[in-house]
C-alpha cells in the first residue's frame, strides 16, 4: 500500500473505448518492451500521487511500462479499494490505471456511487466489480488505439452493497427493481460529469453488461 503520508506533497472525435473488442494479448502476461521506469518520475505525477492519497484510496504506485505498438501504462497505480463517507470499500479485478483516472474514478466512487447507494438504495457499497482496466487493444472495428490501451479506462460491472445486495448492470439495468435502475441510472449520471467519455447500455449491445469510464477532457455520455 502507499498511503498519504508516504508520498512527497510536491508543490466529436471520440476514442469511443470499445470494451467488447478482443486484447492482442494478455494484460497481465504481456511483457514491456522496455525496462520499467521509476515510479512517479515527475513533478505532476507525485502531485497526482498526493492528491489520490487524500481521498483516503488504497493503491500501490506501479512503474511506468511501455508495451510497444502504442501501449502503456504510464504514471499507473493498482487500486484495492476507495474511500466511501464512512467505510472503506474494495474494487475487484482492476489492473493497472492512470493516476489521474483513479483520482476521478475514487471521487466517483464516493461523491456518486456510495451516497447514491445509502440514499436509494438504503446501504452503502461494499464493494465496486470491474471487468479489468488495461489492455492492448483497438476500439471495436477501427485501427484506433481504445483508451484501455493506455491504462485510462475501466470497466465496472456490479455494485456490490453491505446488506449482501448485488446490483449489476446487465441484471438490472432494466430489469431490477425500480430503485436498483433508478441507482445504476443516477450513477451513470453521476459518471458523465466526472468521466470524458461514458458508455452503457443505453449504448449499444457490446455495452449490456458495464459502464465503460474514459478519463478525458471531452463529453460523450451514452
């Protein structure tokens, strides 16, 4: 873990991510191409370092890795868990992430996921599942490079609640409860003001069962 105290507190044309496409390989088995550089290299990404450890996140600075044929994961932090009002809650299955796309991702978290489960759904979140970060891999039918490509989206599939609730969005994004959509509606809400670029299943199809969350500076909500 790298809490707070131990890091320097130094002073459309959408890639729409497509999340359905086929990784040319194996996150997790792909070497670099290059030797690994060291962690937080930079003025901005100790800064971003500092600023994710004060929203109470649990992660651990990754080196930055160059895969080649344009990916990477560069200024990357694996998450364990977020910061809720109250309690801390886990992320499973997240691989490597950008900094500055965890920073948004545990606002999110906090700000539009766990108030909005404690509020409509009557719990807090226990934890939040994702379908994976990082991967080498195109946009769905172009020669375009996804955002995953470069550690700067994640994919969340469920919500699980701490009175043993499991909301998922291919479950019930239309079919659950009126409060269970209500919620996955008001989080994916939440996500488009925070997130460059947001899909779900309002979408398309490869969309059915996740949001897809794009760091970016762009506003493309689906």
């Amino acid at each position: 873990m790298f809490p707070l105290r131990a890091i320097p507190a130094l002073g459309c044309a959408i890639a729409l991510a497509a999340c359905g496409a086929v990784p040319e390989r194996s996150s997790q088995s792909q070497a670099p191409v290059s030797a690994p550089r060291p962690v937080a290299s930079t003025p901005d990404a100790q800064m971003c370092l500092a600023g994710l450890g004060q929203t109470g996140s649990r992660f651990s600075p990754l080196p930055d890795r160059y895969y080649g044929g344009g990916c990477s994961a560069v200024n990357a932090v694996q998450l364990s868990a977020v910061q809720g009002d109250r309690a801390h809650f886990g992320v499973s299955n997240i691989g490597p992430v950008t900094c500055p796309t965890a920073q948004t991702f545990a606002a999110w978290a906090r700000f539009g996921v766990d108030r909005a489960a404690r509020q409509i759904l009557g719990s807090p979140v226990e934890r939040i599942e994702t379908m994976g970060s990082y991967a080498c891999r195109n946009v769905a039918g172009t020669n375009r490079r996804s955002a995953h490509s470069q550690a700067a989206a994640i994919d969340v599939s469920a919500f699980v609640l701490a009175d043993g609730r499991r909301i998922s969005v291919l479950n019930d994004w239309s079919q659950g409860s009126a409060a269970e959509q209500e919620f996955l509606r008001v989080v994916h809400k939440s996500a488009c003001k925070r997130f460059g670029t947001v899909l779900g299943p309002a979408y398309n199809a490869a969309h059915r069962d996740h949001f897809h969350l794009e760091q970016g500076d762009g506003r493309f909500c689906r």
